[in-house]
C-alpha cells in the first residue's frame, strides 16, 4: 500500500525548500537567459544569423556553458543540501526522529521516502528549467541558434550530479547527530578526494616515500569530487561519459550505504558528532593524518624560500616531518581530550 501519510509528513517537513528548488532553477536559467538575448543589440542579434547563414557557428559563439549552466547548479545543490539536513539532521535535533520511528513504517521504507521525495523535485526542477530555457530561445530572435543536444546533455548531467549530492548528504546525515556535524562533513567530503591529494603531493619524495605517481591521477581524483561534478556543466566531448557514469555510480552507491545506516542508527546517539561508535577511531584518526599533512604542507607554502634552501641543503626531510609530527601530535592530544568528553552538538 502506498505510504501516504509519511510521504505527507516529509513533504510538510521541507515543503519551502522543495518548491524554491523549480522556482529558483527557472530564475536562475531561464529568466537569465531571457536577459542575456533580450540585452543584445539589433547588431549582435544579426551577427549570430549571419554566422548561422555562413556555417560558421560553433555553440561556444552562443552558449558559456560556465556562465549559463553553472548558477542554477548552485543554487539546486544549496536547496538539496538544505533538504537533506532539513529531513535528517533537524529531525534528530528536534526529536522527532523518534516520532518518525514509531510510526507503522519500516525503517528503510522511512529512508526511501525521505531519498524519493528529494530526487523528484530535484529531477522536476531540472527538467522544468531545462524546458523554460529552451522555450526562450526559440522563441527569441535567435531561435536558429538552438542547439538541442547541448541542453540534452546538461540536463542529464545535472540531474545525476545534483542527485548524487543530495543523497550523500542523506547519507552524512545518516552517521552523524545533529545539524551542524551533517553541514560541516557533507561540505567536507565535497572535495576531499581532491584535497587529499593536494595534501599528499606535498609530501617530500625520497628517502622516506615517494608519492609523486598522486601528480598521474591529479584529474581523475579532482574529477571524484562531487562540487567539481556540481560545478562542471555541459561537457565539450559529448562522447564523453564521465561525468554521467561518476555520479550515477555515486548515487546507487551512497543510496545503498545510507539506506543501510539509517536502519541500523540509534536514537541515544542523537547530538553527537557520530551515531555510529565504530566510526568514531576512523574518524579521529583521520583527522590526526589530516592535521598532520597540513602541517607539512604549511611549512612549503608560508616559507618557501626555507623550504627551497632546506631542498638544496638535504634538510627538507627534517623540517617537513617536524612539522608532520607536530601537527599530528596536537591534533591527536586535541581527540583524545574530546573523546573523553561527552559533548553535544546541534
């Protein structure tokens, strides 16, 4: 039976930031657009056609992709994070994910709803948009400059990459406690992959490691994180797939995990960083590694005339890793005095 009542209770739950998604989405596209053609000249108008008329036009003449497609992209994800927090994180601060649990739902069912309700406005929002935008182009002056394909492609792109992002929000809100620990790990692990790989190319080669094969996949790692898929519109090789098949991979992956961590969450945990007691060591010592690699890499970028007399004089090793080791030992005495804490966030 269709669960009516708690597609209700989730709709009213952040019925706002629902609606603002095609309403913004429209304003941010189309009315752009409509401005752009609009505030051309008779003259600008004419030189279009008459490149069209010449075959000389390339979409680039008449569509930026990063000037057209990027602000609306923005905006979706900011109201998709919203959501997300809206349906997870303020319904444990709030206390009412133990009213949600007592209802005559499943758990999963509960998590499905919450994740369906999200992708369909999210979905709605980039379709509809996607329409006004084409409407107003055919039916401005410059209607032989339509491309369809072009608004095809960033369609499906969008809708991956915002759907991706929205569920891993869903997903970062299913291990943590509150508000502010969801908002600060889900913009967190929009761009660790790429951050990670900063840190560790920093990292002196010889004698100790060597990690200058990271510099190899610098672009596939900067292509993992899901801002850079949020912030990449329509891809100049329509051939190719990668920026469809990383976030459709994300999106089935992330659903699954977080349909599983929403079943098994606890309730008692509610307020702290993470509800999940075996994450919490990961956790920590992720952020010792972390601390300790900025550290290093603070001492290449804020004294870097040291650090290139150190790389001439063999003693680059030694001040790296002084600071390696501090960075990490202070980031580790920080955790610990934490860990011993019972500390309850929003």
């Amino acid at each position: 039976m269709f669960p009516k009542a708690l597609w209700y209770k989730e709709y009213r739950q952040a019925k706002v930031l629902l609606w603002l998604m095609p309403i913004a989405g429209i304003l941010c596209l189309a009315l752009s657009r409509y401005i752009d053609i609009y505030s051309m000249s008779a003259e600008q108008i004419e030189n279009y056609r008459l490149e069209m008329l010449k075959q000389n036009f390339t979409y680039w003449l008449f569509y930026n992709p990063y000037e057209d497609f990027v602000a609306y992209r923005v905006v979706l994800s900011v109201l998709a994070l919203g959501t997300g927090v809206m349906l997870i994180g303020m319904e444990r601060w709030s206390g009412q994910q133990d009213l949600s649990f007592s209802l005559p739902f499943r758990r999963s069912q509960i998590f499905w709803v919450k994740w369906s309700i999200g992708i369909l406005f999210l979905t709605g929002s980039v379709i509809l948009s996607t329409a006004a935008d084409v409407g107003v182009i055919f039916l401005s002056p410059l209607r032989e400059c339509l491309i369809p394909e072009i608004h095809f492609i960033e369609m499906f792109q969008a809708i991956l990459a915002v759907c991706a992002w929205y569920t891993l929000v869903l997903l970062i809100g299913t291990i943590t406690g509150g508000v502010l620990s969801q908002l600060g790990l889900s913009l967190l692990s929009s761009i660790f992959p790429m951050s990670l790989s900063m840190l560790w190319s920093f990292v002196p080669a010889a004698p100790i490691f060597d990690f200058s094969f990271i510099e190899k996949y610098e672009d596939f790692l900067a292509i993992l994180n899901p801002a850079l898929l949020l912030l990449s519109p329509y891809d100049q090789d329509p051939g190719s797939m990668i920026y469809l098949s990383i976030p459709a991979v994300y999106l089935l992956l992330f659903a699954s995990i977080a349909s599983y961590t929403y079943r098994h969450s606890k309730s008692e945990y509610d307020g702290r960083a993470l509800v999940f007691p075996r994450l919490r060591p990961v956790f920590s010592w992720g952020i010792i590694i972390c601390a300790a690699l900025i550290s290093g890499a603070l001492i290449r970028v804020y004294n870097w005339e040291s650090y290139q007399a150190s790389l001439q004089s063999g003693t680059l090793f030694y001040s790296y890793y002084f600071a390696f080791l501090a960075g990490g030992t202070l980031a580790y005495l920080m955790t610990r005095l934490l860990s011993t804490k019972k500390i309850k966030i929003i």
